[in-house]
C-alpha cells in the first residue's frame, strides 16, 4: 500500500487534503518518529492519520488529546 501519516485538524481524521503531511509510513510496528515542520501549532491537531493515497483510503487513525 501507498500508506502516508497524516495530522488531522478533524477528529475522524477523513479530510487528507487539508492535513499536514508527515511522509510515508516508515514501519507498521517498534517505534518511529516524525519530524515536525518549524512553526507548527499543534493546538488545532485532533488527530494522526494512516492513508493511502493511491486508493483514497483511510486505513487508521488515533484521536489526540
């Protein structure tokens, strides 16, 4: 899969095209990061998001509190 990580404004995480891309998916278990862009505000991030982008298909998400 085409799987991208996603930072999601909506808490259902559905709405891809206005998120922050993060990249693609570096593993699919263990621990990984992802570097954040300078000056981003995480107050309004409600959720992180799995995506596929050549299916348009979301494949998970985790609401943020």
């Amino acid at each position: 899969p085409d799987l991208f990580v996603y930072l999601s404004k909506e808490q259902d995480g559905r709405r891809v095209e206005e998120s922050l891309n993060l990249g693609k998916l570096k593993a699919t278990d263990g621990a990984f990061n992802y570097e954040l862009p300078p000056g981003i505000d995480l107050a309004g991030v409600k959720s992180a998001v799995v995506w596929c982008k050549q299916f348009s298909v979301l494949f998970a998400h985790a609401e943020l509190n």
